[in-house]
C-alpha cells in the first residue's frame, strides 16, 4: 500500500466536487434490489417493501438498541466539546470551512472512524436491513460522519434546503441511511425531509424545468405541500435510494438536538484496490474522507485520542479488510 504521512491516494475521485460520500462508489454496477433472486427479506416484512418501492426511503425500527444509540450520543458530545446541559457550548463556530456552504450550520461532527461508530456499522440487523435492499450479502459501509443539529440561536431564519448527492440524470443504484441516535419526534427539531412525491415523478417534473435548472438542487416551487418530514425514534435506521430529493430540516425547537450518525452500504467492490486500500488505511489510521462535503476535523482529535476501533468478522468484511 502507498503510503505517505498516514495518507493513501482518495479512491473515489469523483467526489472532489460534488456531495456524495467517497469512501465507496458513486454508483453500483449492482442494480438495487428487484427481488428477482427469490431470496427472502431479513429484516422487511411486505408492507415495508411496498413502502421502499413507492416512497424512496425506509424506516427500520430499533437497528441498534436505545442503550448503544445513548452511548454513541454521549461520545459526539464529549468529541464536539459541547454539553447536552450547557446551551452556551452549541453555537461554538465551525472548527474547518465546509466547501459545500448549503451544510454550514447544520452541525456535522467530523468523527469516521471511532469505535462507538464503527460498533453500529456492524451491528447484524443494520447489516441485515441493506442487504434486503441491495439483495446481495457482498456489501462494504460507508465510512461517514455523525450530526449535532441544534436550535437556530434566537433572531436566526433558515429554511432548510433539499438537495441530491447524486446528479438524478444519472440514475445511480446508490442509497443512504441515517441512524436516530436520539428521538426525533418532533418535527421542529431538525432531522431528515424528503419529496417522495418528486421520487416517483421526477421524469415528468423534469420537462417542467430549465435546461439549466441545478442538477443537484431543485427548485422548490410547487413542492413545498409535498415534503416529508420523517420522524424517527433513538436506534431507527432510515434508508432511502439516492434518487430521493432529501435534506435536513432547520431545528425550530427551543431546546431539543437531533443527533444521527450516517450509515450506508453498497456492493462490496474488492478488485477496486485503490478504493480497498483507501478504506484499510481511513481504519487503521482514523483518515477522514476528502470531499466537497467533508472538511474534516483540524484538531485531529481522531488519530490523537482515540485508538483503532476494533473490528468483528461482519466489520472487517464490511470495511474491505478480509473477503467476503
């Protein structure tokens, strides 16, 4: 593996301007799920399925247990420096400019590769629940941040934004996922929103809008009835394809913060061996990804504190270290 001062060459390039995360593939060469390969679904039932295919996104009840969502939500705490008691801690000013100005305020934690992340990862069902989606076993995760949405301060708008990773135009077979690591059953509060109604319409909306209309952000006109708010419980794992217009709400509340961590998978890709050796190296040595979207954390906190988290079977497969 080349490596120079604990860093290796980014394996997916693609993201160097665009969202999107680039510790796998922008787009599998597996299509999604069609149910095709006659295998039952793990953690779905029927319903769920028929949800997925119409709405864009799913929500898998207790993924992880309340306990070991708390616990994850205690360590974003202490590694952001802030109190969950003492709201004079919340409004400290970014530590690093993040390129992509529309996530700015939106409190992303630049932690990837600590324990309490990783143990979530690869947790069976929150295995389980992508490989109902994507029908194969063969999956790498994500190695993603976490998110400490506060209150907007006093005298501060903001509307909000939803937006594509993913240009649609390209129909990717790609999809994201959000853990609740604390209630979000308040829809002031922050948290996910979507328009599943553009999911399912976006080939007839399309001719509706300028050629030179922003492929990764619509225009909101017309859609403002249509946005989903989704409320979610500590533990819940929300999964939803990437061709779903998503984003996170403003938090109107007065002193409730929504706090996630993002997980994904994607078809396992180990002939890949740039991308492979970028995903053993963001492990071993606690890198963050390079990105539009990721501006990492200044203090290195990640490679100064903390040790390297360590793996099961299942997170050693997922992360691309042994074979499936």
């Amino acid at each position: 593996m080349q490596q120079t001062n604990n860093k290796v060459e980014q394996g997916n390039k693609a993201h160097e301007a665009i969202p999107g995360n680039p510790s796998t593939a922008t787009s599998s060469s597996q299509k999604l799920n069609d149910r095709s390969n006659g295998k039952p679904l793990r953690v779905l039932g029927e319903e769920d399925w028929r949800f997925w295919m119409q709405n864009g996104y799913i929500v898998i009840k207790n993924a992880v247990s309340k306990e070991q969502a708390r616990r994850t939500a205690d360590f974003l705490w202490e590694f952001d420096e802030k109190s969950p008691t003492d709201s004079s801690t919340w409004y400290a000013p970014p530590r690093a400019e993040m390129k992509m100005k529309e996530l700015t305020g939106t409190g992303m934690v630049e932690v990837y590769n600590h324990q309490h992340l990783w143990n979530n990862r690869q947790t069976q069902r929150v295995y389980d629940a992508f490989v109902d989606v994507w029908g194969t076993e063969e999956l790498w995760v994500t190695i993603d941040r976490a998110n400490l949405n506060f209150p907007l301060p006093v005298g501060v708008e903001k509307k909000g934004f939803i937006h594509w990773d993913y240009d649609p135009e390209t129909k990717p077979q790609n999809v994201q996922g959000v853990l609740a690591l604390a209630d979000q059953d308040d829809e002031n509060m922050g948290g996910f929103q979507c328009i599943p109604w553009l999911y399912r319409n976006y080939d007839t909306w399309k001719l509706t809008q300028p050629e030179d209309r922003d492929r990764f952000q619509p225009s909101l006109e017309g859609l403002e009835d249509k946005i989903v708010k989704v409320k979610m419980e500590a533990g819940d794992l929300l999964i939803f394809n990437s061709t779903e217009p998503h984003g996170i709400r403003p938090n109107k509340s007065k002193d409730k913060v929504r706090i996630a961590q993002y997980i994904s998978m994607m078809p396992a890709e180990p002939e890949n061996e740039v991308l492979k050796n970028w995903r053993i190296n963001s492990w071993k040595n606690r890198i963050a990804p390079e990105g539009y979207a990721f501006p990492g954390d200044p203090r290195n906190w990640e490679q100064t504190k903390y040790e390297e988290a360590e793996l099961t079977d299942l997170g050693k497969k997922l992360l691309g270290l042994n074979d499936w």
